[in-house]
C-alpha cells in the first residue's frame, strides 16, 4: 500500500484504540447506571456496539501487520501494478476512464482507487499498453484497452 494509505489506517486505529473504546466504555457504564441488566436494552446494544468496535480494530491490526509500503519510484511502468495509474477505453462504450489500482484498504471509487482485487484490477493487472483486457463482472464480460500507464 502507499504510505498515505498506511498512515490514514494508522491515524484511524489509534483512534478506535483511544476514542472509541473510552466512548464504548462510557455507553456501558452509563447503561449500568440504569438498573437490572438482564433487562437493559440500552446495556445490550452497548455491549454489541464494543463487541464491534473490538472486531475493527481486529481487523485493522491484521491489515496492518501485513501491511507493506511500497514506493513509487521502485515501480516500473511497463506494465499495470499495483499503484498504477491507468488509462482504459472501454471497446463496448468507446469511453476513456483513468483509475489507480491500489490495496483493498485503499479503495475509494470517488477517487478512482480501485482494488487490484477486484475484478477490473485482476483484469488489467500485468497486461501492458495496447493491450485488452477482458473482465467478467456480474453484469457481462467487458472489454478494455490500455491506453496508457504512469505512477
């Protein structure tokens, strides 16, 4: 992943390690306060709401832990890789679209980041200028042409 991508997990796991547990913690003692807890609905959702708060910072250690930053000047153009920024034609359409393949974490398909997982990403990745690439999405088999790669 890039390094933007790795500091904004880290920004947003030590804030669920700090904010969000204090807040989880407050929700609860304050529904303690309201009496029986086998009949506390507030108590409850409470609890849920740090069991999944838990989950996330779970799951975002994990992504971390296996994390790799990568920098963009060790990339070669060449060829589509993650980090890529690429420019497709879609044959079908004849419209031209440009997307940066990056990690799952960083995808954000507003800011045309998509994952190199995705069925778009595995379909132009490794292929080079000139060449199509066929992606099979769930609403039909498309096809690209790589116009143009840079970082």
């Amino acid at each position: 992943m890039t390094q933007e991508g790795y500091d904004k997990l880290r920004a947003e796991l030590d804030e669920l390690k700090s904010t969000g547990r204090a807040e989880a913690a407050a929700a609860i003692a304050e529904a303690r306060e309201k009496g029986d807890l086998s009949e506390n609905a507030e108590y409850d959702a409470a609890k849920d709401a740090q069991g999944l708060l838990e989950a996330k910072i779970n799951e975002l250690e994990k992504a971390m832990s296996s994390a790799r930053v990568i920098d963009k000047s060790e990339l070669d153009t060449s060829q589509v890789t993650i980090l890529s920024l690429v420019k497709l034609k879609n044959l079908k359409m004849n419209k031209e679209i440009t997307y940066q393949l990056v990690s799952e974490a960083e995808a954000d398909l507003k800011q045309k980041k998509i994952s190199v997982n995705s069925p778009l990403g595995q379909g132009v990745l490794g292929k080079k200028v000139g060449e199509k690439a066929e992606v099979i999405t769930p609403g039909g088999t498309m096809q690209f042409e790589i116009l143009d790669i840079s970082l």
